[in-house]
C-alpha cells in the first residue's frame, strides 16, 4: 500500500496549472500571479520627507541655536519651484519632494518659528527624516515570483507599480458529490436510519478556502447508474469529488462507477489513519477524487491530496500546509500499521509549541476536526510519551487570539 507521500506523488505529477487570465487587482486577492514582476518604477520616485518641518542642509546647522530664513513652501503633489540655497530652510510637508540641494528635514515639533525665520536646538544628522529615492523599489528589481500568492500587501505593491490587471491563473472548478442511500439533505429532517449530509458542506468550504470554485452535485443513491449519472454532472469540472461508496467489502460503487465511466485510476488505497480508502483517477480533463464517507477522514484526506492539486492547479508556488514541531503534552497512541494524521491542539509555552491530541480520534468524530489547530504525524504502532517531539500538519494559526 502506498504512504502519504507516494500518492501524493501519483497525484502531482498528473496536475499542472490551469490557464491564465488578466483579472481586476481588486478582483485577485488569494490568486497566484502566472509571470514574474518586474518593476519599470521607482519607489519613491525622489528623495521626500517623512514629517511635516523645514527642508534643509543639515552641514548649514551649529551646535547650539541656529535660525534659518524659511524661503518657500512644498507640499506633497508639488515639485519645489527652485533650489535650497546655503543657509536656508523651507517648509516641507509629508511626503513632499525633497528641494535639490537639502538632505535633512526638521520637524516642526523640534523647531521655534520666528518672524519667517525658523530657530532650531541643536544640529541634526544628513539624512534626518527624509526618505531617499528608491528606497522601496529600483527599476528593474524583481518583486514578485510567477506562482506568488497575491495577498493584501502584494496587491498594493501591484497598484504602485501601476499593475491594474495582473496575469493569475484560473480558479479550479471543482463539483463535489455526496453519496449514500442513508443521507438525509440539509434542510430535511434525517428520518429513521438516516444521517444528516455534512461532507458536502465541509468539502464545499474546503475547496473554497483552497482557492477553488466549487459547486455541489447534491446526493446520489448507492445505486451504480445513478453514481455514474450524478458523476457525469461534474465532467465539465476540472475536479470531481465524491465522498463515501469507496469502503472495502460494501460494493466499491464509486469506483466501478467511475471505470464504467472510462477513467483511468491511479491509486486505490493509501496507508494512513484516518481514511485509508482513497480513489483517484483522470477523466480526460477532469480529476477526479474518490474520497471516504467518514467526515473527519473525507476532510484529512482533502487536506492531504486535493488540496494541494488545487493549489498547483491555481498556479500556486506553495502546495502544502506549514509544519512544526511540538512536544507531546501527554500520551499520544498511534496503534496500528498506518501512519495517524491525528487531530491536535497546539500550545505555545513560550519556547516552542505542546501539542495534545483533541480527545477521542475516531474517523466520524467532526468536532475532533473543529477543535484541531493541526494534524500531529504518528509513525505506524508507536506510542509517543510526554515531552517526546512529534511533526505537526497547521491547519489554523497555533497563534491565540490575545484576552482584552
Ligand atoms: P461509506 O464510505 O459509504 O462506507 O461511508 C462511511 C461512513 O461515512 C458512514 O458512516 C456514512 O454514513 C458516513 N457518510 C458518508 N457520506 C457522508 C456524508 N455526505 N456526510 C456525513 N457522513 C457521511
Ligand atoms: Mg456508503
């Protein structure tokens, strides 16, 4: 059977970056850029001053008092009208040009005004609160990589490079499909011997926050021909996620269904616990997941395979979750041959991180998923005692909100 890595391996190798689009910048937060930018600007574009005060040449400035004739005015959005000579000052204003001739500004806190003359304390180093020409970006810097996400602070450097439609890529499509004849729909109550449908609805939201378009095929009876009916629903997809229907010893619907279908499968089962059914083919364009029923293992195993397809799918450099290492607060039991991708909490005790599972690690058990900053990696029949280090899969920030 294969391990973590060597599907995921299967599965990468198979997905390549959907095509590329110009979208609005407003409209590309959480995209990833398709094409390196290089900038054609200089930020900023002259020497300015970071406070209000007076422009002047700090070598003109004594020890002791100094008074200065202020000769002019320069406000941001203006290029000062003349030169500063020898001796003089003029008020400056934020983000106003520096004149030719000053390096320094005074702030005006530090100054007394005097008659059209300004009176400062004490001498002032060159360079004092002016920010110099291209401190931010050069011509021909290279500030973001094809594959970068585009986040709040890559958006604005967008715009001030005057990028207002940035190359991303295309969002994947992907259609997720519930199945199961016990499966009651949101919005019914679930009658005798029927379950409410979840994994629609967590995979649903998965996706999306993966960067991805998704839509919901609804729910199809454990019943081949309408698997393999409600299945073609989702081909124009670029991925096609089922849940459930894929367990040893029931009928593999899901998987016969998808044969019947005509698409190629490339891995069947994978050693891990949670989840160790998981099915994943190619049909023509499409992708396509088999993932188990079991909530908690249909959410990790998204976690684990489609979620960094859909990342490499949507052009992302970044394919995985970030990983660190905690120590085991208590007893953490692995029993069994698979690999545990066990529901965790994250403490951080100030010189690193505890980590503590979130109690019962059953596969059907959702709330384990919502009180879990992370999956901890258990190898196969091991026991793990407290203060013994264990890898951590972050699903959420282990940072904690601060009390008030
Ligand atoms: P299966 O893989 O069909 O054997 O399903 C495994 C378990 O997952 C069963 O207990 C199902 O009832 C449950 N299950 C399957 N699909 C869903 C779903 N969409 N929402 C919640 N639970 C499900
Ligand atoms: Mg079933």
């Amino acid at each position: 059977m294969l391990n973590v890595e060597e599907a995921l391996q299967k599965i990468l190798e198979r997905v390549g970056p959907l095509e590329t689009e110009r979208v609005d910048l407003l409209a590309s937060l959480g995209r990833a850029l398709a094409e390196p930018i290089v900038s054609g600007r200089e930020i900023p574009p002259w020497p300015n001053s970071s406070m209000d005060g007076y422009a002047l040449r700090a070598a003109d400035v004594r020890a002791g008092e100094t008074r200065m004739p202020v000769v002019g005015r320069i406000t941001a959005g203006v290029m000062p009208s003349r030169t500063l000579g020898a001796g003089e000052t003029m008020r400056i204003f934020t983000g106003a040009p520096l004149p030719e001739g000053a390096d320094a500004v005074v702030p005006q806190e530090d100054v007394r005004v005097d008659d059209g003359h300004v009176v400062l304390r004490g001498p002032i180093p060159a360079g004092a609160f002016v920010r110099p020409r291209g401190e931010d970006v050069r011509p021909g810097d290279r500030v973001l990589d094809a594959g970068a996400a585009l986040g709040p602070a890559e958006i604005g450097l967008l715009a001030a490079l005057g990028h207002g439609r940035p190359l991303v890529h295309r969002r994947p499509r992907v259609a997720i499909l519930s199945t199961g004849d016990e499966l009651a729909e949101l919005g019914s109550e679930p009658g005798p011997g029927q379950i409410p449908n979840s994994n629609s609805y967590s995979l649903f939201a998965q996706a999306l926050e993966a960067g991805a378009e998704p839509v919901i095929l609804g729910i199809a009876a454990d019943r081949l021909e309408t698997i393999e009916e409600r299945l073609t629903w989702g081909l124009g997809a670029d991925v096609l996620l089922s849940s459930a229907g894929v367990s040893v010893g029931e009928a593999d619907l899901v998987k016969d269904a998808l044969t019947r279908l005509g698409a190629e499968l490339h891995l069947w089962q994978v050693s891990m616990r949670p989840g160790k059914p998981i099915t994943f083919g190619t049909l023509g364009r499409t992708l396509v997941f088999g993932l188990p029923g079991n909530p908690v293992s249909a959410m990790v195993t998204f976690e684990l395979f489609v979620r960094p397809a859909l990342r490499r799918l949507a052009g992302h450099a970044a394919l995985m979750r970030p990983r660190l290492r905690a120590r085991a607060l208590a007893r953490i039991a692995n029993p069994g041959a698979r690999r545990g991708y066990l529901r965790a909490t994250l403490v951080d005790d100030g010189s690193g991180y505890g980590v503590r599972l979130t109690g019962d690690q059953g596969s059907g058990i959702l709330r384990s998923m919502v009180l879990a900053d992370g999956l901890a990696i258990v190898p196969p029949d091991t026991t793990l005692e407290a203060g013994q280090e264990v890898d951590v899969i972050v699903l959420r920030s282990p940072v904690k909100e601060p009390t008030p």
